[in-house]
C-alpha cells in the first residue's frame, strides 16, 4: 500500500532543515544545502496531487449492523443496512461508508 503525506506537512520539514543550513558557516556545504533544499521544495511543489479520500471501515460505519439468526441467515455474521444483503467484514469498506459518531 502506498503511503500519502500532506504536502504542506512535507515543506514544513524542508523550512525546518533550512533553518538549520542557515546556521551553518558560509561555505561550499552551505551553498550545496541551500542549493538541495531549493530544488527539493520546488520539487515537492510540482508534484501532482494524489486523487485520495479517507476510508470510512465497515466496523466504523453508521450502517454496520450486526444481524440475528435467521432463517436466510445461518450466522450472525455484520450486514451493510445501506444493502440488507451484502454481508461485511468489519474490516471491509465502501464508496457509502458515513462514520459513526462517538457518543
């Protein structure tokens, strides 16, 4: 899986290490780490935004129900109450998923 980072969080970082190249003497690695830490921001400005959206799980669901035996049903296995026939895992997720308020 892959992993997403804010990018406003990412240049807070390269400010943070650039505060730090700016105590540095004036020199060679001075200049090589203002250098770096220019082409590194703009770099992170360039890239393309991922197209992601927080995941709502089953288990964290407003329509996670758990379900009776019955007659259809031979367990009591968690059903979606948004569709009374889908059976899911408390770690499965949808496109509906609407979270659960904490009461």
């Amino acid at each position: 899986m892959s992993d997403y980072i804010e990018r406003e969080a990412a240049l807070e970082t390269v400010k943070a290490v650039a505060n730090i190249c700016d105590s540095l003497p004036d020199g060679p690695v001075k200049e090589a780490g203002i250098l770096t830490l220019k082409t590194l921001k703009r770099n992170l400005l360039e890239l393309p935004a991922a197209d992601v959206r927080p995941v709502v799980l089953c288990r964290d669901c407003t329509f996670f129900k758990p379900q009776q035996k019955s007659k259809r049903w031979s367990s009591t296995t968690p059903m979606c109450s948004r569709s009374a026939t889908i059976k899911m895992p408390p770690d499965g997720f949808c496109s509906f998923g609407v979270k659960r308020e904490e009461s």
